[in-house]
C-alpha cells in the first residue's frame, strides 16, 4: 500500500472548505488531471451523513494513461468529514479521507489522507512514482479552489 497525509492550516471556515470536498461532481473544475467528475444515487441517513456514488475520469496524456475510479463517498457535515473508498476497476483499495477542524483562531486545521494499492503493478508502479507530487497538486488545487470561491486567506 502507498499512504500520503498532509496537514494544512487554510484561513477560511472549516464549513466552507468541508462543502468544497463534499462537492465531488465539480472537482473536475480544480483537481489536477481530472477531466471529469459526477456523483449518483446520493441517499442521506438519519444523522445527516449522505452517501453516493463518485465517479472520477482521470488523465495522464504524457503517459497515455486514463482511467475512470468510482469510489463509494461518504460526507458528513456533522463532523466536517468527506470519506472515499473503492476496491474496484484501477484501485485494489482506496481510502482517502478530508478532515475540517477549527484551528480556534478563525481558521481551519485541512487533513488530507489517501491510503491506496492499484490493481496492476505497472500502474501501481507509475502513479506511486508520481504519487507524493500529485497529492501535493491536488492539496495547492484544493487551496486555490477555496480562495477563488472565499477569497484569499488572511
């Protein structure tokens, strides 16, 4: 398994940035390498939580590599987190989790963690030699995204 955290602190309301990793149909706006995003059979359950289907085309035209994930997501504003996992089509296991705390000063403590294993050596062996580098891609995407939505932080 390849493993990656990183923990940011971003000047914006953990509920503002929560529902930008709750929006999974539009990170295809931000989200390096990502060419298209979609979400279906979203249910909610009684404490708030929803879950639903995400659904992730992902490129890589240097490399001739594209593949679609979809991954089982799980977002809870109760507790400012946003779950994905998948253990099928290019992922063998994949748990990737978005976590919002307040930092007390007005701003916001952003976890970020992906636990992943690909299907195929050969693409686990590519995208794990690129891994650390996209994941720090996807965390300034994220970063970016919060300031053309909220503005920039303080």
């Amino acid at each position: 398994m390849t493993q990656f955290a990183v923990t940011r602190r971003m000047a914006h309301a953990p509920e503002a940035l929560y529902a930008i990793a709750a929006d999974v149909q539009h990170y295809s706006r931000f989200v390096p390498l990502c060419t298209h995003s979609s979400e279906s059979a979203r249910v909610a359950d009684e404490q708030g939580r929803e879950r639903f289907r995400g659904t992730l085309r992902l490129a890589y035209p240097k490399l001739s590599l594209a593949e679609t994930l979809q991954s089982d997501v799980t977002v809870d504003p109760q507790r400012l987190m946003v779950r994905a996992t998948a253990d099928e089509g290019p992922v063998k296991h994949l748990d990737s989790r978005w976590a919002f705390r307040s930092d007390g000063r007005g701003g916001t403590e952003v976890e970020f963690s992906v636990d992943f294993t690909m299907s195929s050596r050969i693409l686990h062996g590519v995208v794990t030699g690129l891994f650390d580098y996209a994941m720090r891609k996807i965390m300034s995407a994220f970063e970016a995204r919060a300031e053309a939505l909220y503005g920039q932080q303080g």
